[in-house]
C-alpha cells in the first residue's frame, strides 16, 4: 500500500485528480467516507487547491483510485455563501498565492457590490487580490472614463488593477508574469471572459469557453467543475465556475470594515471604539468619504453588506 501527499487539481462532485505539485502526473481518487463530515457547514469538504493525504493499491485507475485519508490543513482559502441559503456555504479554492477577480465593465455589467464581497474575504482569510478589467477593447474608446473611475474607485482602496483584452493582448503578458511559480485563482461572475483569459495565457489548454446571453446580458454557466491547469509559462490557475452571487462567511457587522483596507487606514481616528462608520459623532471614515478620499461606492457596499448581515441573523 502507497501513500504520500498530493494536490487536490480537480473536483467533480465526488470524484478528483490529483497530482503531486510541482509535478503534473495526474492519477483519479475518492474520498474516504468519514472525512465527508470535516467540511462542516461547507458543501465541499474538499476544495481544488488541498493537500490531501492518499492511499494507493497498485496503479490508479479510475476503477481503482487512491483513497483521501485526511486533508491537511490550509494556509487560506476562499468561501462563500449562497445569498438565499444563509446555513450552506461553498469552498471555492485553497492554499492559493493570489486571487484574480475578473470583471467587465459591460457585457455582463459589472455589479460592485458583488466584487467587494470577494476582496472583503480575500481580506478576511490572508489572501492577495489583483483586479483583473476584462474586454477592454469593447468599451475602451467608447467610454474612456469608466475605466477611469473603476481605477480611481480601487486603486484608491489599495488593489492593482490591470486592464486587458484577450482580442488585442493588452494586460496578457503582465498576468502571465505574475502567475509564475504561484498557485492563482481566477474567480468572478458568469460571462466575464476568464475561461477566454486563461487560455490567452496559455493556448495549449482548452477551458470552455461561453457566450452571453443577450436576454440578460448575462453570462451563461460554462465551467462546471472546479479545476487546476498547469500553465506553460509556469505557475498553476484554478478555474471556478462562474458565480451569481456570493454571500459573506462568519463575518459579524462589527468585523466588516475591518476589511475595507481604505477604511480601516482612517477609522484609528473615529471619536467611538467599536464605530460602526454609519451615524456615530466625530466618525473618521465618513469625513473621509465625504471629503472623496474613500469611494462613496466602496461605502455604499459596505452599507450594503451590514444590511445583508442584519438578514442572515
């Protein structure tokens, strides 16, 4: 009997692939049953990006797969919770060195809410964020100065924000650079052009790729599993489904704008500890937001968000 210790680099339902990192020698597993209840509330016990412990009886083989015996613990990870089931919450990914959000301004528009949900729990659980602006060249000429203000907005909040288009190449090589010798998460809402992006990066692999339903104008679910390539280039992206909303994890209101890093920057100065940053005297962050030193959008989201906290509890 052979064990060791490999990465979890594909998850679908009950079955994986796994491989051991830095090599790429994938080989099929299960999971053994009891591990099922260590997820907790999570629906996944077992996220693209685990280290997991395996046993193997001779070649693997998808009649024969290794069997996870334990997931060793991690060093981040991203959840969320599904915005109309408040007790269930999803592992996206684990033990990544960055998480890309991709966004478009247009087609699907952008929801900023949406997006400074996953900053806030990339805050939450130590993990880096880079801002990644899909489809440049669609609205590049056409409205110059929403791009400008979506840099004001979150460069101002402290995130570096690259510009790309898969059609011209800008913003490619950059996000191939930065993704070398790094486990990377390409994360963000349906239609957004990250399967489209992550094979601009690497034209070897073959992500499915979607198109936007005019109805909507929004993105069509495309990847349904949750998966790791290896790029060429070097460094590892992990794929995930395209998301329609993600709802925060174990946050009470009072953490919240702990993890507006623009925020936390100023609220040393508020004249109350704990402030809430809504209506108490002498409050440091919204002088800051009236004065246009915090976006008055990053503020409206995090109103946004002590409102949805209200709801689930």
């Amino acid at each position: 009997m052979k064990t060791g210790i490999a990465t979890v680099v594909k998850n679908a339902g009950s079955h994986y692939e796994l491989s051991e990192l830095p090599a790429w020698d994938l080989f099929p597993a299960v999971l053994r049953g009891k591990l099922r209840l260590k997820g907790g509330a999570a629906t996944n016990p077992v996220a693209v990006g685990d280290r997991v412990r395996y046993e193997l009886d001779g070649t693997p083989s998808p009649e024969k797969p290794a069997v996870i015996t334990e997931i060793l613990d991690r060093t981040n990870y991203v959840i969320r919770r599904s915005t109309n089931l408040s007790r269930q919450s999803h592992i996206i990914a684990a033990n990544m060195d960055m998480a890309y959000i991709i966004v478009s301004l247009y087609f699907p528009e952008i929801k900023l809410p949406f997006l400074d949900r996953i900053l806030v729990t990339c805050e939450v659980y130590g993990i880096p964020a880079t801002i990644v602006l899909t489809k440049t060249d669609l609205y590049a000429a056409e409205a110059p100065e929403a791009i400008t203000d979506f840099h004001r907005i979150y460069e101002g909040a402290g995130y570096r924000v690259i510009d790309s288009s898969v059609k011209t190449g800008e913003g490619i090589e950059e996000i191939r650079q930065a993704c070398c010798d790094r486990i990377n998460l390409f994360s963000g809402e349906s239609g957004v052009g990250k399967s489209s992006l992550i094979k601009a990066l690497d034209p070897t692999l073959d992500p499915k790729i979607g198109n936007i339903s005019t109805a909507h104008l929004q993105g069509k679910h495309t990847t349904s599993l949750y998966e790791m390539y290896r790029l060429t280039s070097g460094g590892y992206v992990i794929d995930s489904p395209g998301l329609r909303g993600f709802g925060l994890v174990d946050l009470s209101k009072e953490e919240i704008g702990l993890y507006f890093p623009e925020m936390l920057k100023v609220s040393g100065e508020c004249r109350f500890t704990p402030c809430t940053h809504t209506h108490e005297p002498g409050c440091a962050v919204k002088a800051a937001v009236d004065a246009g030193l915090i976006s008055a959008e990053r503020y409206n989201s995090y109103l946004g968000m002590l409102e949805e906290d209200k709801k689930f509890r």
